[in-house]
C-alpha cells in the first residue's frame, strides 16, 4: 500500500509520465537505448526525492526501451540488441503496410509484459533473488548456448548450416579487441581503434538497417516503386488476431521475467529464446509466417524484453546487484541519492522499494496512452519517398554510431561492414545468429574459461551440475525436436 | 551458375576462417599460462574449427542444393550495381568530411548528395530535406542533451 500511495502521488505521476515520454523520444534518436537516456537524465533527477527521482528514471528506462522498438520495426534499426529480434517480424510487418498494427502489438506487448513482470516482482522479488544466487558461470554458460542454438536452430532463411556459420562468425568477430580474462590483445592487427572491440551497434546497424537500404539501392527502389510504405493500415486486432497472440504474450513475459532475474542475461536473451520457444511451439503453417510478418512473432520478443527489464530490477534492489548496463547505471544514482541497495532495502526505505516497484506498473499503463495515440505519426516516417528515406536512414546508422564512440574509424568499419551484409544476405546468410552470436561472445568465453578452471580444465561441470545439465538437455531438444517432429509427423501419415 | 556462386561464397568463408586462426597463433599468451589448457588462443581455434566445418559443408551441400533448385528460379530482376556503389562512396566521403568540415555542413552534402543518388531530381524538395534535418538534430543534441558534434573550423584556426 505504502508504493501504491507513492507511486500515485501527482508529481510522481508526473514524474513517470514526463520520463516516458521522454525516453520514448530518446530511444528513437539512433545510438541512444535505455542506457545513455537514464545517464543523460540523472542530473535532472537532483532536483527530487529519491524515490520521485528513481519513478522519473523508471519511465525513462521504458520508454526508450518502447522507443527503440518504435525505431526497430519502422526503420529496420536495432538501436540496442533487446530489440534485434523485435525486428525480425516487426519491419516486414511495416514493410507490408501493416505499421501501425505493428507498432500497436509492440505497444500492448510491452504493456503486458511489464504489467505481469511488474505483479511477479511484487509476489515474488525476495524469493527469485536468492535463486538468481545459485546461478555460476557453468550456468551462465549453458545459458548462452542455449541462447545461442535456439536463434541458430530456428533462423529459417538459409538452413541450419549457414546459420550455425553466421553464428560463428559473430563469435569471432566478438573475439576482436582485448581478451576479459587475460587483458591480451586478439585480432586488433595493431589499431587502437579496435581495443574495445567493435561496438554491438556498429554491427547491428550495419547488418540490419544499413544493408536494408543499400539493397533497396541495389534494386533500384526509387521514388516511383510503388510504396506500400505509405499505407500505415488499422490499428485494430481481429478476434482471431487477439486469440493468437495473447498466449504468446503471457508465456514470453514469464520467461521474459525470469530471465530478466539473472544478473548479466537480461532482456537480449529473453527476446531471443522467446521468439525462438513461440516458433518452435507454432504450427506449420504459422511457423512458416515467422520472419515474414508473424504477429506472434513480433508479440514475444517484445513482451519478454519489457518483463526482462523488470525483472532486471530484482538483484538491483533485493540483493544490489546490477543485472544490466542499464541498471548498473541506476545503481550509481542510487549511491549517488545516499541509498545502498540491498537485502534491507525494503526494511529501510519501503518508499524507495514499493514505490518504484509500482511505479513500474503506471510506467506501463502512462506509456500505453502516450503512445498508441502517437502511433500513426510514427508511422508517417514510412510515407517518405525513398528518395529521402534511404539517404536519411543511412545518415541516422551513421551518426548514431558515431554518437556512441565520438571515432570516424568506426564509421568506415559500418560502411565495410554494411557492404558485406547485403552480399551475404543476397545468398540467404542469416543475419540474426550473427548478432547473437557476437552479443553472447564475450560472455559465453568468459563463463566457459571460468567453468573449466572451477573444475580443473575438465568439462565436467556439464553433467555434475544440475541446472546446468538440464540447460544442456533443453538445449538439446531444441535441435532435435524439429526432426522428431518430422518424423513423427511422417510416421502419422505413413 | 547460382551453385558457382555458392560456392565461391562458402570457399570465401573458407578464406576467411583459415585467415583467423591463423592470426590466433599470434595472439600473446599471458605470462605463465603457456603450458595451460585452456587461454586466449583456445576459443578462437575452437571457432576456426567449426567455421570450417560449416563453411565446407555448405560449399558441398549448399552447392548441390543450388544446382538442383536453380531449374525453377524465376528470372532475376537487373540490379544496380551502379548506384549501390555510388551510395557507399557517399557514406565514405561523409565520414571523411564530418570532423573536418563539421557536421551541419558534412550533413548537408551528404544528404543532398545521396537524394541525388537514389533519383531525386526536384530541387526545392531536395534542398529542404538536405538542410532541415541536420538543423533540427544539431539544436536537439547541442540544446537538449548537450552533447557536441563536431563544428566547422577554418584550416589553420
């Protein structure tokens, strides 16, 4: 009761309501996600008490994270890697003409997402963060593959050759720079530019939005090929449309949330398995629709990334731990208000802890009515000729990597890369594993050179700890169950 | 030819994993971790190895499949090589112009010279689109957040 007292009081509604929107507005500006929103509004947080300011940063961190979505499915342009897969069904959708459906199931998604992440982390949030502890790197590891092999297995274009290849390389290419564990440099070929590796949105740009527009440039997509762009289509979902996707909805926030609990997981992998998990669970014939415009393949990723965030926020108040980027950057504004986040916050400063915990949930609801209003002039973006379109996209990638790192070699790096990804999507590679696959990179080496120094250079851990054995397993499955079914269904037919 | 083609990507993949490990033999291995099991250079050789598997694979299999599949291809549409490669020596020439000509007019040119590219020949229109938005990004980003992009300055100042 005390965080629904707090969470509504006028200026804290304010608060949330003024953070989202302006998060929202920040997610969509190219290279600017969740995190560098909330670090360029804690000056702003001084002016209130803790538990005001930590609502404002709440709203910022949902919407920049709706933000980036917003910029995801209209212009093919993952600003941050919890979005990637939201473009996977999001940007043919927009490309068909059905952007403004597109928009307003990413909008009820993340409503709902966060809404049931927001109810578990009330239940729940004590309890998860001491099981959140019995997570190590064998763990972790597992995670990561399992992450890893359900994009992989499920990527469609190509096969499953090309894209367990484009997933290695995204591996190697996460390699370059300087090693975690040992400080050593790999593969920087003696360039300071490459120290810090090359940067996630340098890749995820080039490989998504960038190469998008240089094939529309390559197939000679002017201002009078016909733009079905320009028609934004109903906002409204269909009975059948609802039926279909509300499940997907409630499985992914689930496994969105505990996901979103383990420190370091976070929102990538959550969207990732659970666009993988909602294919693998999907009929045939629905199976098929993902990756061309499915919405129940736009619906899960974009659920579970918003309950990740949440859950997120779990080791960060319970245990004062940050789980990600994002909240390891609201940590520091939480030392900076004189709040040690930990086991006795919610003794100490139930404000603090109920407060922004309820606040989450009337970030959710804020977002959902300044947004779904706002939807159809989001949408006119894609009523630009590509004429405009093209070169003003090409310029967004380009100045919002150049944002990040202030370094114009790495703009080169984009273009080069960019040039490479329209000939391999010419030949059906993949792109998606290969983002995982650098995402997960340096976490996946990390956890494995650590599992196998807890148990003497020896791959042990895998069958003498259970969770991770069972990881494994599911991991497995994965693989195998597509050709069981097949089997399974020839043997019926037989 | 579309299994030619496959191919030559999957023997460029080749290439280009044989290429990798062999620059993970000149990784420096931490002083003292010579004689260890698992260090820098383990993971990379780990991806070498199955890089090439794959890559080899898909030149054998993807190749047949290629073959086999190219008889019912419908007729490819003309491409325009001309104007993919004009596109990327724009963006080339922006990042080379952004820090020395500052960023309204890098932009500036970059836009204009890119609707030009892509077809667009009414000027008003163009000269709007080439001018508003680096305007607009510029005060947002200089006013709003307070980030700085790079500026104009005359050589020598």
């Amino acid at each position: 009761m005390a965080g629904l007292e707090v969470a509504t009081r006028p200026t804290n509604l304010l608060l949330v309501s003024a953070g989202c929107f302006a998060g929202t507005l920040i997610g969509m500006l190219p290279g600017l996600g969740p995190v560098s929103a909330i670090a360029l509004l804690i000056p702003v947080t001084y002016a209130f008490d803790p538990a005001g300011a930590l609502i404002l940063l709440a709203g910022v961190y949902y919407g920049a994270v709706f933000g980036g979505s917003t910029s995801a499915i209209l212009l093919n342009a993952p600003g941050v890697a919890g979005t990637v897969a939201t473009t996977f069904d999001g940007f043919p959708l927009a490309r068909s003409g059905a952007a403004g459906k597109a928009l307003a199931v990413a909008a009820y998604a993340s409503f709902s997402g966060g809404t049931l992440a927001a109810v578990m982390l009330l239940v729940a949030a004590p309890a998860l963060a001491t099981v959140s502890l019995s997570f190590q790197s064998p763990e972790y590891f597992a995670l990561m593959v399992l992450g890893l092999i359900a994009v992989t297995a499920f990527a469609g274009e190509g096969g499953f050759a090309k894209s367990t290849l484009m997933a290695v390389v995204g591996l190697m290419l996460a390699t370059v720079g300087t090693d975690r564990t040992d400080g050593v440099m790999r593969f920087t070929f003696g360039r300071l530019d490459l120290l810090d590796g090359i940067s996630f949105l340098l890749l995820a740009m080039a490989a998504f939005a960038l190469s998008e527009v240089l094939l529309a440039a390559l197939n000679g997509e002017t201002r009078q090929t016909t733009n079905k762009l320009a028609d934004m289509g109903s906002l409204k979902l269909s009975r059948k449309e609802v039926q279909d996707v509300a499940p997907a909805i409630g499985r992914s926030s689930l496994l969105g949330f505990l996901i979103g609990v383990l420190p370091g997981a976070g929102a990538t992998i959550a969207s990732f398995m659970s666009y993988a998990f909602e294919r693998n669970l999907a009929a045939p014939k629905a199976q098929k629709e993902f990756g061309k415009g499915s919405l129940r393949g736009l619906a899960a990723p974009e659920s579970a990334n918003n309950a990740a965030s949440s859950g997120s926020f779990v080791p960060l108040l319970t245990l004062g731990v940050p789980g990600s980027a994002t909240t390891a950057v609201m940590l520091g504004a939480l030392i900076s208000y004189g709040i040690n986040p930990g086991p006795s916050l919610f003794v100490d400063r139930p404000d603090v802890f109920w407060g922004v915990i309820v606040s989450m949930y009337v970030g959710n609801v804020v977002l959902l009515i300044l947004n779904l209003p706002l939807i159809p002039y989001f949408a006119r973006i894609l009523a630009l000729p590509q004429t405009f379109l093209v070169p003003l996209i090409v310029f967004f990638c380009l100045v919002g990597v150049y944002l990040v790192s202030f370094n114009v070699f790495d703009l080169y790096l984009m273009i080069a890369f960019g040039a490479v990804a329209v000939v391999l999507r010419r030949f059906r590679y993949p792109m998606a594993p290969m983002i995982v696959g650098f995402t997960l990179g340096g976490l996946l080496e990390t956890n494995l050179r650590r599992s196998m120094v807890l148990y003497d250079d020896s791959f042990s851990f895998v069958w003498e700890r259970p969770i991770t054995l069972l990881i494994m397993v599911l991991t497995v499955l994965i693989v195998l169950l597509p050709v069981l079914r097949k089997r399974w269904r020839r043997a019926v037919t037989d | 030819m579309k299994a030619f083609s496959e191919r030559l990507m999957a023997l460029a993949f080749v290439a280009f994993c044989l290429f990798y490990g062999l620059s993970a033999t000149t990784i420096a291995v931490f002083p003292g971790r010579e004689h260890e099991l698992i260090t820098s250079r383990s993971f990379p050789y780990g991806l070498t190895i199955v890089g090439l598997l794959c890559a080899l694979y898909i030149a054998v299999k993807a190749g047949a499949d290629a073959e086999a599949e190219e008889a019912g291809q419908p007729v490819r549409r003309q491409l325009d090589w001309l104007r993919f490669a004009a596109l990327i020596a724009v963006s080339v020439a922006y990042s080379f112009l952004l820090e020395r000509t500052g960023f309204i007019v890098s932009t500036t040119l970059f836009l204009a010279a890119g609707m030009l590219v892509m077809g667009e020949r009414r000027w008003v229109p163009l000269i709007a689109a080439a001018v508003a938005p680096p305007l607009i990004f510029w005060a947002l980003l200089e006013f709003a957040l307070d980030i700085h992009l790079p500026s104009f300055s005359w050589p020598g100042a």
